[in-house]
C-alpha cells in the first residue's frame, strides 16, 4: 500500500485539488469506502486526501481519476481556457502559460496542464519532479499500470524511467514511449530538477501486432 505524505505548505492548493477529486467521485456515484476499496487504500487516506489534509503520489492520482472514468485533466481548476478562438482553419484552443493553475502533489511534484481544453482520450501536461522524487513516491517498490500509452519528452534535468525491467535515463531532448499497461515507474535520481512534457493516450485500440502491446500483454502474463 502506497504512502502518502502529509504536506503543510500550499494547502489551499491540496484543498482545491481534493474538492476536486470529492465532486468527481460524486459525479461518478461511488461511495467514499468504494472507492478506497477498488484502490486498496484505507478509506480515512482518501477521506484525507479530499478534504487536502493529504496529497496523493503521480501513481495515485493517476489511479483514482482512472477508478473514476475520469483524466488528470479534469483535476485542474478552469476545464476550458477563455482563450478559445477561431480562425480560417477551423477551432483551436490557445492556453496562456499561468491561466490554469498547476497541481502540486506529493513529494513535490507540479503537475501543469498544457491542454487548452479538455481532448477525449488525451492528457497532455508537464511534469516537475524535484531532486530525488518519484512518481511512486514513499513506496519504492510500487509500479503503476493503466490503460493507454505514454510518450514523454525531457526538456531540462535528468530523468528516469524503468520499464520492460529496463532502467532508462533521459537528459534533455531523450524521448520515451511505451504501454502504460506495462509496470512502469517514473523517478529523478538527480540532484537537480527535472522538467519533462508528456501525452497520455488513454485508449487507444490495442493492436496485437504493435510491440508495444505484446511485450505489455506478456510483461502480465
């Protein structure tokens, strides 16, 4: 069972983030216990993390919008940016660096939105992880898993990424793409931070002649 650190410092940003995850598990009909049920967690851990007493690791919030059919772009405060416009080659939607506030999660980790609106199937953020972070943060061992693929890009930093039971470090302008079914974990072994932007297809078809896909389904198995 993951742990989750208590954090003093910015709550009034934990507390939004957890009033978030509370009306998107309201909006989902699930019951507080339910949910920390189908999360392997205590029910008192995600009361907490509600109310911003606690904030969640990248594993966990990743775990909870996914047990609630939602993205990590729905935990950001302002769904749309008010700099939507048009132009002759259709719709397009322009974000403002600082119009949608970031999310800081344990550890440390800033999550920022770079997705003007909201993209059914897709997440697109940028990651900061501090010296010495991790995704899984106070559990070490912990891998996550979901549905989709990830593709990430190191823009400043040194990052690690295990995954297929390799341990791969990426510096600035490396690139990595793979399963998110696949046990993967996301750290900065460095003692400098780590900035990376990343795109999470969350389903996309799973074809079983993209390698990607078989060495996920065999990882499993």
């Amino acid at each position: 069972m993951a742990a989750v650190t208590t954090l003093t410092e910015q709550s009034g940003d934990a507390a939004e983030l957890g009033a978030r995850l509370r009306a998107l598990r309201e909006e989902a009909g699930l019951s507080l216990r339910e949910l920390a049920r189908r999360l392997d967690i205590s029910a008192s851990a995600v009361s907490q993390i509600e109310r911003g007493v606690m904030r969640p690791s990248v594993n966990r919030l990743i775990a909870i919008v996914g047990e609630l059919g939602a993205s990590i772009t729905d935990v950001f405060a302002g769904g749309t940016s008010s700099y939507a416009e048009r132009s002759s080659f259709g719709s397009y939607s322009l974000l403002r660096r600082g119009e949608i506030a970031a999310v800081t999660l344990e550890s440390g980790v800033v999550y920022r939105r770079l997705s003007g609106s909201r993209t059914s199937g897709i997440d697109h953020f940028e990651s900061t992880f501090p010296p010495m972070t991790s995704a899984s943060a106070g559990d070490s061992a912990s891998f996550a898993t979901h549905a989709g693929v990830e593709s990430g890009v190191v823009i400043s930093g040194e990052l690690t990424v295990e995954v297929h039971g390799d341990t791969v470090t990426l510096r600035p302008g490396d690139s990595i793409t793979y399963s998110s079914e696949t046990p993967h974990r996301v750290s900065n072994r460095s003692s400098q931070p780590c900035v990376a932007n990343w795109v999470i297809a969350r389903a996309p078809q799973s074809d079983p002649s993209n390698p990607l896909f078989s060495e996920a389904r065999a990882s499993h198995g």
